[in-house]
C-alpha cells in the first residue's frame, strides 16, 4: 500500500512539476471553430463539404495550380513531414487537403492531375466561387486575382496552413514560412491534445 502511495505521489509530482510539451510555431485555438457550410468537390467530381473533415485530422492549405512556386514548394513539404511523421511510427497521421483558390481554371480533372505530382494522399478541391468563398471568409483565408502578363492572371492568397480536427473544427494554424520541422514537432502535441 505504501509503495502505491509513493509511486502516485511521485507521478502526480512529476506531472505537477513538469509541463506538457507546447506547439513551438503553431497557434493553437482554445476553442476551436466550427466550419461553416459549403459545398464543392473534389478531384473525383465527388461532394466535399463540412462532415467531410469528421473522423480524421486534416491539414488544408489553399492554393491553385498555376501557382510557380509557394503551392507546389508548401505542398511538398507537407508530404515530406507527413511520410517523416508516418516513418517516426506517429499514428494518425494527418490527411493533407489542398483546396483551389482558381476555380475558373482548377477543374477537378486538373486539380487531381496536379496533386498526383506529389503522390497519392492529397485530397484535392475546387468548385463554384462562392462556395469558395463561404469557407474562406469564415476561416479568414486571403485570395483575389491579380492581373499578369498577355491577359493572364495570377491569384494573390494566404500561405497559411489550417490544422483540421477530427470533430471537424478550425483548430489550429501554422503560418509562413513552413518548415518541416515545425510540423513535426507540433503535429504530434496538436493531435494529441484534442
């Protein structure tokens, strides 16, 4: 009996004494929000909307496939950090959904092919402008076509990259710039810390 007191005694101590592993770059929400409504697709033609994100971690970035540079390089590191947290035996692991601030140009046909680059566990989404812009608006998510050259156009947007629960909230944030390491040192605290 003592040395069950003792040994509970020194756990509580320990516990008391010692704090819990804290996110280093991520904003962790206390109260995570609820997603609004929406309704587009994915790469398949197949509905993507709120309960979609229910019963898995999701990590979102928004982006568009014309982009040079800051899409494809944060979607590779993100598949980088999945696979490192996936070989590190870390369970779950978080899906990666990649959802298209161009819908006039992203179709579903062209978001999938392009996703397919950088392997087989990105989710890809578009779909009709203002269904767009209901998620974005609420999740506080930047994007507006900017005019380029030879009447082209590019599209200015947030390079953040939203944490997903499983209950299907926004709650938590990594912003730029990303860095594999950050993701792997803060996804495991996140994800366990529901």
């Amino acid at each position: 009996m003592a040395i069950a007191a003792i040994l509970t005694a020194a756990w509580l101590s320990y516990r008391l004494l010692v704090p819990p592993p804290m996110p280093h770059t991520a904003t962790v929400f206390s109260t995570p929000a609820d997603l609004p409504e929406f309704s587009l697709l994915d790469q398949y033609g197949n509905a993507f909307d709120r309960a979609t994100f229910a019963g898995q971690w999701s990590l979102v970035f928004f982006g568009f496939t014309h982009c040079p540079d800051i899409c494809p390089l944060t979607l590779q590191l993100l598949v980088s950090a999945r696979q490192q947290l996936d070989d590190a035996g870390h369970d779950p692991l978080p899906r990666i959904v990649f959802i298209s601030v161009d819908p006039e140009r992203d179709s579903p046909d062209v978001i999938g092919e392009y996703v397919s680059y950088f392997g087989d566990e990105i989710v890809a989404i578009t779909g009709e402008l203002d269904e767009l812009r209901k998620l974005t608006g609420r999740l506080g998510i930047f994007f507006e076509k900017s005019p380029a050259d030879n009447d082209d156009y590019s599209v200015d947007h947030s390079s953040a990259v939203l944490v997903i629960n499983p209950q299907g909230q926004f709650h938590a944030l990594f912003s730029a710039p990303h860095k594999a390491g950050n993701f792997l040192h803060d996804l495991p605290i996140i994800m366990s810390n529901r």
